[in-house]
C-alpha cells in the first residue's frame, strides 16, 4: 500500500502501523512450522489481519460488507482445516508426509 493512497483515501486509522507487519509476521511464522497448529495459527493471524484490512474504511458500507463476506467465507476453510488437522493420525509434517 502506498502512503500517496493513504492520502488520498484520508485514512488517519493507526491500526495500519500494526495490520501491515503482523501478516508479514505471520508468514515468517509459517516457514518453521512444524506441526500442523502452528501453521494453522500462522494461517488465521494473517487472515485475520486481512479481514480487518478489508473492513478499515469506516464511513463504506462496502468496506464493511467485503470485512464480513470475508470472515464468514474464511471460517468454513478454516474449519475444514482443522478437521482435516484432527483426522491425521500426528501432528508433524515430517510423519504426515511419509
């Protein structure tokens, strides 16, 4: 995101100093991830980081619709992952994948 766009949008929200580095964050979390609940963690901070993105202009109604269209439609893959987490014999990647 360019600050020229911050302008222009007159975004004043703080929450950008944090939202931008933790999905980053995240996803150097996911590189040494070695059971299947720390990926997933890693994989819901970011998600969670991005729907309060897509819900950050606050005067929008579309911005507001797009934050929750994305959290509901994020929760049914989201649980399907950890079903699919629960279903596994073990938790690391290395027996999974043997």
């Amino acid at each position: 995101m360019c600050f020229d766009s911050f302008e222009k949008e007159r975004f004043d929200a703080f929450e950008f100093i944090v939202l931008i580095p933790l999905p980053t964050r995240s996803m150097l979390l996911m590189i040494p991830a070695h059971d299947l609940i720390a990926m997933y963690l890693a994989i819901e901070l970011q998600s969670l980081c991005f729907y309060v993105i897509a819900a950050s202009k606050r005067k929008s109604e579309f911005s507001t619709e797009a934050g929750s269209k994305y959290l509901i439609l994020g929760a049914f893959p989201s649980g399907i992952l950890l079903f699919g987490c629960d279903r596994t014999t073990t938790d690391q990647f290395l027996e999974t994948s043997l």
